[in-house]
C-alpha cells in the first residue's frame, strides 16, 4: 500500500523535475534559435543543440506519461 504523503512528495519532486526540464527545453530553443541566426554556426553545432532538445523532450514526455499512469488517467 502506498503512502500518500510518499506520494505527495514524488508528485512534487517530479513537478519540479517538469519544470526544469520545460525551462532547459526553452533555453535550447532560444539558443538554437541564435544559432541558425548566426553565421559562424556549424551544421555540427547545431546538431548537437537539437539532439539535446529532443533528449529533453522525451524525457518530459516520459515523465508525463509515467505520471498519467500512477494517477489513472489515459492519454491518447
């Protein structure tokens, strides 16, 4: 049986989790962004920052997955 204080917590933890995680996403939007304003910027370069996004991005959505299956819900 689950502890709903644990619970709370983990909630709260993966929140914060979230949220620095949207705000890294951003940053690297931004940043990327930049770059493609840039003409010193390597294709390389680029690349990098785009797999870092897409790395965050699946992470957020993992997250938001696993959360909605501990809370019940279902998301198409």
């Amino acid at each position: 049986m689950s502890n709903p204080a644990s619970s709370k917590g983990l909630l709260s933890a993966q929140n914060s989790r979230l949220e620095a995680l949207r705000q890294r996403h951003s940053v690297l939007s931004s940043r990327i962004e930049e770059a493609y304003k840039s003409p010193s910027t390597t294709d390389f370069y680029l690349r990098q920052l785009k797999k870092q996004k897409l790395s965050l991005k699946e992470e957020i959505e993992g997250i938001r997955l696993q959360s909605n299956e501990h809370s019940g819900h279902a998301s198409a």
